[in-house]
C-alpha cells in the first residue's frame, strides 16, 4: 500500500537495526566500537523480534561507498538470505528515479513543464482547467489519488496509455495549481506524457536513458519471470507475517512499479549529487519546493519532497507498496545518500533516517 503521506511510525526494534548498521561505521568506513560479528548478531537478533524478514541498507558519502549490509531473508520459504544486490519493490521512490526522465527530457528541450499535458498524452481527456506537466509533476493538479485499495492491480495493461483508464473519467479535486494533493495517478499520467516527448515507450526510456548510463544494473520494472535476486514481498495478516498477494505494476510503473537494491539507490543518487547525469541547475529544479497559486510552498519539487533529515537539509522520497517500503535521501550539503528497503508493507523507513544521519555525522551543530 502506497502510505508516503501517513505518519506512520516504526517500532524501536526497526529503528534500532538501522541506527546500529550504520553506528558502527565512521564516515571513513572503519568500525568505530564494536567488530562485524557484534554488527551481525545484534541485528539478527532485532530482526527476530521486530519480524523484518529482511532488511538492506547503504549509505554513500563524497562518492565513496562507506556502508552496505544486508539482514534477515529475501526469501522466507526458500531460506534465502537478502543480500547487498537483493532487489525489492520501491513503492514511491519510482517517482524520484522517473523525475530523472523528467529532467532529462527538459534539458533536451523535448518536453516544457508548462506545456499542457495533451500535448504528449493526447488520449487523456481534457478537464474544466488546463494541465501541464508542472502542476501533475508537483502534486498540484488535482488528479485524485488511489482510493480503497485501487493500488493492488491485478489487471495487465499493454500500455501506459492504457493504464490511464484506471482514473482518467475521474473528475479533478481543484483548480489545478491552487491546493497540494499526492497523487500516484498523477505520476502514472506523467510517465504517458514522457513517453509522448521522448517518441518511445516509458519502460524503454528509463533502461536506455536513465538505468543504463548510469550503470544501475539492478534497477528496473517488476515484470514476473524476467528477474533474479527478488526479495519475496510480505504482508502482516492477524499478526501473522504471509507472503503479499500477487499484483502486476503495469498500471504504475512511474510511480510506484520499479525494483532495486539500495547500492543502486545510492549510486542514482550520488549521480545527482555529482553532476554525472543531469546539469546542476536541472538538479536544482527537481529539488526545489514548488508553491501553489497563493505562495504555499508545498514541501515537494517534482519528484522529490524537501524536508529535514538528522537536522540537516534533505531531499528525497519514501514508498511503501503491496509487501515493501523503501527510502532514498540524499543531504547535498553533507554530500551524502542514503536508501533503505524492506520487504513488508508495515514499516516506514524515511521515518528513521534522520537517526541514521545522526548516527553518521554526529548532532548537527548551530550556525
């Protein structure tokens, strides 16, 4: 289930793994207190207690890799353990991998935000306001979110284009521009229209011009038989943990469909940080609050929210979808990334990040 917005609060066991995985790494990469086998037994042990069946976490600092470890099982039946190459389902943090096309597509001048989004998606039908790209990209437009449980999709659909049956009737929340409303629907409408600009098919146009070039090999949509090293995902039911039903992500690839592991999180991120992808300024607007008509800011760039992590700026996304939860947030100024996945539906890691910030750079000091 997609949760970004709920303030949903993890136990102490969850926020324990974390904190002490990367407590024990100094921004050198060295063991600061106690030695790997210490590490590995605490954590099986929060593990057991908590009931993760398994957990990844890396952290990226100045470009350089300085903690990667995985816990618990990326399969429980099979007894196979999760490991720092295990992809998991990223719920939401989809649309901070899509805002890459995004700004890519920008920069060639292929696609302007305040273009209407008929313009590259000619099927969705036109509403009693205008839509552009930036108002749908910035969680402005109106278009609703899921509602029940819309999120667990059962039907394939050949196409994204297609996919937009799911809510293109639905009538707009507001004038588009005027109020904030997270919208998945929104994002899967985007990535119709980023496939309009760049003349080739969204899944086509992440792997060539974003997973590839940046050399995430173990990023990608979930599509059932094409992948290996695919944490199983889970679901708590009566206080039991069971494997999550089976859904097809066709209907949200943009948004919420891709797979990856948290080295590959990182190094996406770290790219941004490092000018390796996208100019600097590009970077920029993706990272930079929007506001609404009034000048609200609205906490969210296109793609990406803005908030504090550990006391310090940060920008990035979390995500939660049927079976996982996963979190990537970088800190430009510390020049630092961190992403987090789970395969269970019931924790919300962006909610310990800050901890894990803490843990690495010490309690931010005053200006």
């Amino acid at each position: 289930m997609l949760r970004d917005m709920k303030n949903f609060k993890p136990s102490a066991s969850a926020s324990s793994i974390l904190l002490l995985s990367i407590a024990l790494f100094s921004a050198g990469g060295l063991f600061a207190q106690e030695p790997a086998s210490q590490l590995t037994e605490i954590a099986q042990r929060l593990l057991k207690e908590d009931k993760l069946p398994g957990l990844t976490v890396a952290v990226m600092r100045d470009g350089d890799l300085i903690f990667s470890e995985a816990f618990g099982v990326a399969d429980r039946k099979r007894k196979t353990p999760a490991n720092t190459e295990t992809m998991f389902r990223t719920g939401s943090v989809s649309k901070a991998l899509t805002s890459a096309a995004l700004g890519l597509l920008v920069e060639r001048k292929s696609l302007g935000l305040d273009a209407v989004v008929q313009d590259f998606a000619p099927s969705f039908p036109l509403k009693q306001w205008p839509l552009t790209v930036r108002s749908v990209a910035g969680h402005q437009s109106g278009i609703p979110q899921y509602e029940g449980r819309e999120f667990v999709n059962k039907q394939h659909y050949p196409t994204l284009v297609d996919a937009l049956d799911k809510f293109k009737d639905k009538p707009l929340a507001f004038e588009p521009g005027t109020d904030f409303l997270y919208s998945s629907y929104g994002w899967n409408l985007l990535g119709a229209v980023l496939e309009g600009a760049a003349q080739r098919g969204f899944l086509d146009l992440m792997q060539t011009a974003v997973f590839a070039p940046l050399g995430l090999e173990r990023t990608g949509p979930e599509i059932e038989g094409s992948g290996s090293n695919w944490a199983v995902p889970y679901a708590r039911v009566a206080g039991m943990t069971l494997e999550a039903p089976k859904i097809d992500n066709s209907d949200a690839w943009p948004s919420a469909g891709f797979m990856s592991s948290s080295t590959d999180l990182v190094s996406f991120g770290n790219a941004l940080l490092a000018d390796q992808f996208l100019k600097p300024e590009t970077v920029e607007l993706l990272w930079t609050a929007q506001e609404t008509s009034d000048g609200t800011p609205t906490g969210y760039g296109l793609g990406w929210q803005i908030a504090e992590q550990g006391g310090r700026a940060a920008v990035g996304m979390g995500g939660s979808h049927v079976g996982a939860t996963a979190a990537l947030w970088i800190l430009p100024r510390e020049r630092m990334v961190i992403a987090a996945l789970t395969n269970t539906n019931s924790r919300q890691l962006s909610d310990v990040i800050g901890e894990v910030v803490i843990a690495v750079l010490g309690e931010p000091t005053a200006p």
